[in-house]
C-alpha cells in the first residue's frame, strides 16, 4: 500500500464525556473505519440499511452542517468522513439526539477512502465544503480537489452525481473552478460559480467570515 500525501492538518483536541459516550456507544454501529478492510468495497446498502442515493460529506467538522442536511433530506443517506475525533463524536451524538437514521461517519482519510473502499458509480454527490486551502505554493499539492483526486471522485460518481464545493478563499476558488473545468467528465451547473444552494446551510463559522467582509464561493458540476 503506498502512503498518499495528506489533504489535511492532524488535529488533536479534547474529547468530552458527552463525547465519550456517543463513541463508546454508537461508533460500533454507524462507524466506518477506513483502514479497516482496503480493498473490501463498504456495502453502503448493508451499511445505511436500504437503497437509497448516497451523498459522501468530506470534512464534516463537528457534524452540524451535516446533520442539519440529513435532517431536511431523509430520502438520501449520508456518509461523513472525518479525521477530527471530537468532530465525529459530536456528529454521532447530534445525529442520535435528532433522531437521523440517514447518516454514517467514517474515520480517517477521504482519498483513501475513496481509491479503498467506495465502488465505482456508487455516488449520487460529494460534497466539499470549506478544506484547507493550503495557501503557500509548495503546499499546492496538498490540496484536496487537483486533477488526481477528481478523477477519483468522478469515478465513484454516477452519471448526474454532482460535486460541490464551497470554500471563502478566492485564490483556491479560482484553483477549483480551473480544476474542475478542465476535467472531461465534468460539467458545469451554472456561469463560474454557483449561487448557494439552500440545501447547504451556513455554518456559524461562515456567517463571521461573512460579516467580516469574507466572500463565500461555491461551484457545483455534474458527472456527464
């Protein structure tokens, strides 16, 4: 198995006993590590309990955003990847105490993930929001979405799924648009960017960046 490079910064951080307790109790049913098992593809109908269009989250945070999806969208299943243990904490519990059957969470590396563990055409959409932009110039290849890994998503994607992304750098915006713009497999739903959805909701975080004056970019392509 060969060691891919990080698309993201290692972060360490407290866990509560509220988090304590939803991973003791719920991880061992709506855990994924993703470690375990590469190349044993993850039955997603098996995993979620039906057939239904699955949406991969990347960077799910602490889970807000997340769940309040998964809450207005009960008809599609979510599947969140994660590598901050706090955050996957806090999403388990927030997802047991809205009552959401539609979410799973898995722990550790999207890329790997993906290339490991997701079957092709397995996808209805991946979701981006707001990855480490990794500013400096010899830190470029660290970032999530370059052509290698669009490739990897657009595989795992069916014809129609979409990929969107948000993020309030605008140098990055820009790296994403040209990115994805330049993949064959992939069209663009709207002129450079996209309004935003409402389906994606605007995080706490988000809404300081915008009162301070921050912009916010989002783009949404399809899987021809």
């Amino acid at each position: 198995m060969t060691t891919s490079i990080r698309t993201f910064h290692p972060r360490r951080g407290r866990l509560s006993g509220r988090h304590h307790d939803a991973l003791d109790r719920l991880w061992p049913a709506f855990g994924v590590t993703i470690e375990d098992g590469y190349g044993v593809p993850i039955d997603l109908s098996v995993l979620f309990g039906r057939q239904a269009p699955r949406v991969l989250e990347i960077g799910s945070g602490m889970g807000d955003a997340t769940a309040d999806m998964a809450a207005e969208d009960p008809a599609r299943d979510y599947l969140a990847v994660e590598v901050h243990t706090p955050g996957i904490a806090n999403l388990l519990a927030l997802a047991e105490a809205r009552g959401l059957t539609n979410v799973r969470v898995a722990r550790g590396d999207a890329i790997e993930l993906l290339r490991h563990r997701v079957e092709p055409a397995s996808l209805d959409a991946v979701h981006v929001f707001f990855p480490d932009p990794w500013p400096k110039l010899r830190h470029h290849k660290r970032r999530l979405i370059q052509p290698g890994h669009v490739d990897l998503l657009n595989s795992r994607l069916v014809p129609g799924g979409a990929v969107h992304c948000a993020t309030d750098s605008a140098a990055y915006a820009e790296h994403m648009l040209r990115t994805l713009t330049a993949s064959r497999q992939l069209i663009n739903a709207f002129d450079r960017f996209a309004p935003r959805p409402p389906y994606r909701p605007r995080t706490k975080f988000e809404q300081r960046g915008i009162d301070a004056g921050w912009s916010v970019f989002d783009l949404v392509f399809l899987r021809r």
